[in-house]
C-alpha cells in the first residue's frame, strides 16, 4: 500500500541506522512490527499468575 507521510528526516536517519536497515519502508515496517510486538506481549503479561499449567518440571527435564 502506498502512503505519503511527512517524517522529520533526522528521525528517520536515525532509525535506520540503529536498525540496520536500509530503506525507509524497511524501518517503517520495522517500527510498526516492534509496536504490535510490545502490545501483545502487554496483553500476555495480563494472564500472570491466572493460568494453572499444572506442569511437573522435574517429570518434563526428566529427573527422577
């Protein structure tokens, strides 16, 4: 999909330089990836502690 956006150059230099990357659309696709990560690891974190694995760790590494 092709978009116009108005970037403050700088910023994006930047970026791209931290991230390694190469292209403008690389870092852009980049930065929404790592902003969808962050939410669904935020949505995880609300299910700490309320789930019972019931997971025997010993049975699992198979000591005995």
């Amino acid at each position: 999909m092709r978009t116009t956006l108005d970037l403050p150059e700088n910023l994006l230099s930047e970026a791209m330089e931290v991230a390694h990357a190469k292209t403008k659309t690389k870092v852009i696709i980049m930065a929404l990836q790592e902003l969808v990560r962050k939410r669904n690891i935020t949505k995880l974190t609300a299910y700490k502690g309320k789930v019972d694995l019931d997971i025997d760790l010993d049975v699992i590494r198979g000591r005995h």
